[in-house]
C-alpha cells in the first residue's frame, strides 16, 4: 500500500495542472483507498495551499487547510467511517470555487471518464457549487488501476472528470467538464 501511495504521489506531482496550481482542494485517504498523505505533502512542499474536506451533518463538505500530519483531527461522524479532517479553522463551503485543481476519490472511473463515488453525494454537490460559481477545475480521480473500468453507471447530474490517476499512470479524457 505504501509503495502504490508513493508511486501515485509520484505520478500526479507530474500533472501539469498540479505543477502550475496555486490552490488544490484534496482529500486524506481512508480505509483501502489510494494514500494521498504523501502528494499532500509534495504539494505543500511545493507552496500550494491545500484545501481538505470536513464533513457537514447533510453531507455536504466544509473546508480547512491542511499544513501538515499534525494539522489533522480523526472525526467518526455517526455509523459512518472515520475521517481525517483539518482540525483548523473552517473556509465555508464555496472555498473550493477557488481551487486549481480539485483531487476526488472514488470507487472507479469508467473509458467516458465518469465516476463512480460512495454514493453520499458529498463531492456530486461540491462539482455542482463549481459548476453555479463558473470555476472550472481541473477534476483528477486517484484510484488503483483495477479500478479503471469500462463502465460505470451514471445519473443526468453526473459530470466526467478531465484525468484519472493510478499508480502505473495517467489517463486523459476528452469530455472531461
């Protein structure tokens, strides 16, 4: 686990959006996911400010910055997973409409670039904020590449991502949003 986390660091350091991006919104890793620990630490070694989620009671995401290992709280919200969120001050939600590039998880990304989340909603409203704000991101899904299929299924609000990143690499897609 550890060596694909860093092979995927590795890789999406290399991303041309992430090289020229000022403000990335990201997530840490739980549970089997991808680890992002290490790129979050790359990024901010570079001077990007990173922006991490906190989860609100409806699902939605509040966001805080991350400055390091030490600036994150372990929060078990109700049946739910435990996540780590920035135990700093919070930006509001609209903080996001400012970032370069926004990193999001998920459980696959399909040939089209569409993905496959959880199922809570949380990032389908983050993509929606930023779609009301007029701010286009890069949208980057970090995943394993067993988790790059040929399809998955979709709903009308679903919008493609622009890249996929594993640890073998990247891929592209042309109808990303």
């Amino acid at each position: 686990m550890r060596r694909a986390a860093e092979a995927l660091a590795g890789r999406a350091v290399e991303l041309p959006e992430l090289a020229h991006a000022r403000t990335v919104a990201a997530y840490v890793s739980v549970g089997s996911e991808p680890g992002t620990l290490a790129l979050l630490d790359a990024l901010r070694a570079r001077g990007v400010r990173v922006l991490l989620p906190a989860l609100l009671p409806d699902n939605d995401l509040n966001w805080g910055a991350f400055t390091g290992e030490h600036s994150l709280a372990r929060v078990q919200h109700g049946g739910k997973m435990a996540l780590f969120e920035p135990s700093g001050p919070r930006l509001g939600p609209d903080a996001v409409t400012e970032a370069d590039v926004v990193l999001l998880p998920g459980l696959a990304v399909d040939a089209r670039g569409m993905r496959l989340g959880r199922g809570g909603g949380s990032y389908d409203r983050v993509l929606a904020r930023l779609e009301r704000a007029g701010a286009r991101p890069a949208l980057v899904v970090l995943l394993y590449d067993t988790e790059v299929v040929e399809r998955v299924p979709e709903e009308a609000h679903d919008r493609p991502v622009h890249a996929v990143v594993t640890p073998s690499g990247v891929r592209r897609f042309r109808g990303g949003a």
